[in-house]
C-alpha cells in the first residue's frame, strides 16, 4: 500500500509517497519525493497511482520495464473506466464483451458462425439455419463456461481445468469432456512433439505446482500468460486445448483485476505463430502479441 508523508526540512514542506511490503519477514520501505509545498488531494491521488504503476512494473522478469509500465497504465485505464459505469452499462458492456470472446475464441479454432449469430444463439436462444449442431454448442458452452468463473471464487486447481473441459465438451464429445486424452496427438502445421498420454496427469500436477511456487516471482500478467502457454504445450485433451488454455489466462488476470485480453480472429495466424514460439519456451512473442491485443481491446472498449 502507498501513503502520502510530509516531513519539515528548513522549514519546508517535503512530500513523499511511501510504500511498504512485507518480505521474509522483514519490512521493505521504497520512498519517492514528489516536491515541495501543498499538494491537493487529486495531485497526490494521481501521483500515488503512477508511484503504483511503477512499483507493479518492477515485478515484471520477461518484460522490459517501458512496455510493464505499458500494461499497468492499461490495466489502470480499464478499472478506471469499468467504475464509471452503473449496473445496467456494465451488464451491457459485459454481455458485449463475452459475446465478442465467444465468437472470437470459437474462431480462432474454426467454428464458422458470425458474431450476430453467435449473439442469436447465446444472448437470444436462436439458432439460426445453415450452422452444424456442434457449432451452435460451441457458442452455448462458451457462454456457461464464462458464467461459470464469473461465479467461481476458488483458485486454478486441476478440479477447475477438468470443469471448465467438460462444459466445453458437453453435448458435443462427451465421452472426452472433462478428461485427459488416452491417445497421442499432433498439432497441424508444427513439428513440435506433444508429451505422450501416459505423462499427462503428472505433467498437468507438475504445471499446478509451478503456478503455486512462482505466484511472487512474475507479475500476475506474465503468471497468467505463462501457465496458460505451458498449459496448451501439455495438450493435455483431445479438443479444447486452446479455448480452456485462453480460459484459463483470463481467469488468472481477472483474479488480479487485469481485464480480460480478446484474441481476436483475425490475428489467429500470429497467435498460433505465438503460440508455437511458446512450446519452444520462447516467450517474447506471445507476451509483444498480448500485449498489443490488449492495447486494441482497450481502444475498442472506451475510445
């Protein structure tokens, strides 16, 4: 938490913002001098806020330090944004949202309805003609999953991954909803080689595990990315690997209130290219191609 101190040197008032953290049990005190004199409530309120930002830009490991003050000033901006609305905007604007992230994530893994009828199926129980019954579910699913985490208090265990698989799943492969693949797979168009069946339950744990040691040793933008990269290099199911992998992601930055990032379908190349940079653990990629989505989704929510 950062707090606003005055001390009297010379008779002049010095101000500084001050931020303590707890560490090994032991107190870490980080001072910043933000000038002399009187300074009003609103000057201090949005010092402190970039004092914040910088502090929050210092846990970044992979990130460069411009583009981590990049992300939180966007992060800021958007809960900024998200309080200015009353309930009724808000239910909008999150309706719009999650209709725009079930389209474009059933896409990306090509599922060819439109975003209106996307919208048809999950906002108005219409299913419009021409569409396969695996599509029109797809959409279904995608909005129960969602409203699924927005209820879920609890933390990312391996209980949460098989849940939010079997929603996927439901009504379209049941006999693989919500469990770990029995057979060998490959990725089309990537070379890389997925971990054998019989390795996946211990690798998924070994994955819960990481997540749970490295919570204070990455910024929760990069933890999220991370565990969600090394989540699909796993590809732990049949179907649905990268719908539960971007599931996941923004389960993990909404827990931190970061907003949830929209990967939309038109940059489904350089996501997969990303992606594949990601199983070779070359993450400079996906994290540049996140964080520039982000910056898109920020401009089409508020600008």
């Amino acid at each position: 938490m950062v707090y606003h101190e005055t001390r009297k040197v010379n008779r002049e008032t010095q101000n500084y913002l001050i931020h303590n953290k707890r560490v090994n049990n032991k107190w870490i005190k980080k001072s910043k001098f933000i000038g002399t004199g009187t300074k009003s409530k609103k000057e201090i309120i949005e010092l402190k806020e970039k004092f914040e930002t910088e502090l929050m830009a210092e846990k970044y490991n992979y990130i460069e330090k411009d583009q981590a003050t990049r992300i939180e000033t966007l992060k800021n901006k958007y809960n900024k944004e998200i309080k200015k609305l009353n309930k009724d905007e808000f239910e909008k604007f999150e309706e719009a949202f999650f209709t725009e992230l079930t389209y474009n994530s059933n896409a990306i893994e090509g599922n060819t309805l439109s975003l209106q009828e996307t919208s048809l199926i999950i906002n108005d129980n219409i299913s419009p003609e021409g569409k396969t019954i695996r599509e029109i579910y797809e959409a279904k699913n995608h909005q129960k999953v969602l409203n699924y985490l927005k209820e879920y208090k609890g933390d990312l265990t391996e209980e949460l991954i098989l849940k939010l698989h079997s929603i996927i799943l439901k009504d379209i492969s049941e006999r693989f909803a919500g469990k770990y693949r029995q057979t060998n797979v490959r990725i089309t168009g990537s070379t890389f080689k997925i971990p054998v069946p019989e390795k996946v339950p211990q690798l998924i744990r070994n994955l819960l595990y990481w997540y749970k040691q490295n919570k204070n040793n990455y910024s929760p933008f990069e933890l999220a990315i991370l565990v969600s990269m090394k989540f699909v290099t796993i590809h732990p199911f049949i179907d649905g690997n990268g719908r539960v992998s971007r599931l996941i992601m923004n389960f993990l930055l909404s827990k931190k209130n970061y907003p949830w990032i929209n990967i939309y379908s038109k940059q489904r190349q350089k996501y997969l290219q990303a992606t594949r940079g990601a199983n070779d653990e070359k993450y400079d990629l996906i994290f540049f191609f996140l964080i520039e989505t982000l910056e898109e989704n920020i401009k089409d929510f508020f600008d």
